[in-house]
C-alpha cells in the first residue's frame, strides 16, 4: 500500500502502520528497506495521532446543559 498517508482513513492507516511494525520486528526486511518502512510509519504514526486529537476535540466541543445532558457543540478552535 503506497497511497499518500493524507488520503487514508484512521483505519487503513493504523492498519498500515500495524503491516509495518510486524515486518520490522520479524527483522525479515532489509536494512534500506527497513529505514523506509520506518519513516512510512512514523508518518502514519503521526497522522493517526493527529486524526485521534481533531476527534476529541470535536468530542469535547459538545456541550452540556445544566442537566448534565448534551444540548449541541461548540465551535472548536483548533489553534
């Protein structure tokens, strides 16, 4: 899989970061081969962790009314 890390969901890319860390712990891949699928992964690594923090954001973005029950979001301000 060589699609561009931006383009994926959170899902094939955790699952695409999962492929990579198997091939570098079975320590089968060689050494050029083995620092390329690092970088790959560490781009996946951070895009997943990106797509995880703009997901709680959005999460915590609801609002909750006096009752404790939501009562609609509030903009995020992602700065």
């Amino acid at each position: 899989m060589n699609a561009a890390p931006d383009t994926l969901s959170f899902e094939a890319a955790l699952q695409r970061l999962e492929e990579i860390v198997r091939v570098l712990e079975r320590g089968e891949a060689p050494l050029d081969q083995s620092i390329d699928l690092y970088q790959e992964g560490d781009r996946l690594k951070r895009l997943c962790e990106e797509r995880l923090k703009s997901a709680q954001a959005r999460i915590e973005a609801i609002a909750f009314g006096p009752d404790g029950q939501p009562s609609g979001t509030v903009p995020f301000d992602g700065s």
